[in-house]
C-alpha cells in the first residue's frame, strides 16, 4: 500500500488564560469555538478546539488550558510558528488594520517562497501568521458565517507549521524518507544567510506544508503558554491509518 499524507490535520497549543484565549480567537480572529472538552492527559483542565464552521480536519487550532504556565522561551526543536489561511491580498490589509486596531503585536506582510504572509502573536506570544492561499490546489474549509469578520476574508483553514532546528538534516530525513515529504523550495527569513525550506506533501500547498527552518546557534526551547504541544496530519482512509504504524 502506497502511504501518502494529504496534509496537516490540527495543531494543538498551550494557553494559562482559557476565557481570554476564547475571546481573541473568537472575537478577534472569528474563528468558531466548535468544542470545549478536557485534556485527556489531565482532565482537570480544558482543551479548546477552533475551526471552520463545522470544524473540518485540516482547519482545527486547538489548546490545551494550564493554568500557570511559565512562558514559552523560544528554540529550537520546537514548532514555532503556525500559518492560517485566507484568501487573497485584500485579505491579508483586511487581517493587518484589523490586528492594528486590536493592538496585536505584527510584522510587515512579506513574501515567503511563493506565498505572501502576515506574521502576528497572540496575547501569549503565541507565533502565527496569516498566508494569502489564492489558488491552493488543497481546498481550504468555509469560514463560519456568523463570525465577526466578514466571510470572504474569514480564517479558514491550516496553512503550514514552521519547525525550527538545530540541525536541519535528521528532520529533514523523517519528513522525506519516512514521512514521504518533498522539498518544494527555500526562501530566506531575515537576511540572506538564513534559508528556510518548504517541504510539501499530497498536492501540496497551504494545507499541506512544513517549513524547516535551521538555527545552530539557539538554544533548545522551554515550552510553556504561547508555545505548540503538537501537530497532526491527515491520512485519507482508515486503512492508511492503520498502516502507518508498521511504517
């Protein structure tokens, strides 16, 4: 049986403030609340799941709620970013007045490979960015129509994650030799002596990628609220699923 994952399924993060976390991802970034349940790794705390108007895989950003949580303090051997998508240039100065007026933290829009993105952070520091998906050929899920923000320029699915590395080539090896990932290209993040590159997989695209972006000089990450605990991929049949562990 040929093994090939179609593209990321959810990402789960870590939040201290649950109520506050409900309210910027739901009022600000008006994506829907379609779950509240418990960790089941220490049901005394939430897990928050947000997504498109039904919460279809691929479109879920969920969190984990521990209270106290010290600070994620950023390095390597973490996954330090997660793209969402909308669609659209006109979206991404619709997300960057809004995110102004809401007194979130941003950087500049700037072109990433082949794609044009926002970064941001949440009121934890929590690492996001906004990615214009106009022609994807993965499709993406359908903004909630009761949202706050309007439906044409609404979040609506998983874009990418950004892993960040000591040493680029072990993970390399596990997205391409096992995981059966491809490079799509690189692009270079803040200078150009620092190269990160797109790995894609399926039909690539948003929906359907992984950045590696390598850092020898950071130290390892402490991860804490703000940070990311894991990501999941997609599978298209049970029997793939099945499959994988032998794999």
């Amino acid at each position: 049986m040929e093994l090939e994952l179609t593209g990321l399924h959810h990402v789960s993060a870590i939040t201290a403030q649950a109520p506050r976390n409900v309210d910027f991802y739901t009022r600000v970034m008006g994506m829907r609340l379609v779950k509240k349940t418990v960790n089941q790794d220490d049901p005394s705390s939430y897990h928050l799941f947000y997504g498109d108007e039904i919460g279809r895989a691929g479109t879920e950003l969920t969190f984990f709620d521990i209270p106290y949580a010290a600070p994620t303090k950023p390095g390597t051997s973490s996954i330090s970013r997660t793209a969402l998508r909308v669609t659209g240039r006109d979206a991404l100065e619709y997300w960057r007045e809004r995110l102004e007026e809401a007194g979130v933290e941003q950087d500049p829009i700037r072109e990433e490979g082949e794609r044009t993105v926002l970064p941001f952070r949440d009121f934890e520091g929590q690492r996001l960015a906004l990615v214009d998906d106009e022609g994807a050929p993965l499709p993406g899920g359908i903004p909630w129509a009761k949202s706050p923000t309007p439906q044409d320029v609404g979040v609506s699915v998983l874009g990418s994650v950004t892993l960040t590395v000591a040493y680029a080539q072990p993970t390399v090896r596990v997205l391409t030799e096992v995981m059966g990932f491809r490079k799509a290209c690189t692009f270079h993040a803040e200078g150009p002596d620092r190269e990160v590159a797109i790995y894609a997989t399926g039909v690539g695209g948003p929906g359907a990628e992984v950045l590696v972006d390598e850092r020898p000089a950071m130290r390892s990450e402490r991860l804490g609220r703000g940070g990311v605990h894991h990501v999941a991929f997609r599978v298209p049949a049970v029997q793939q699923h099945e499959a994988w562990p032998e794999r």
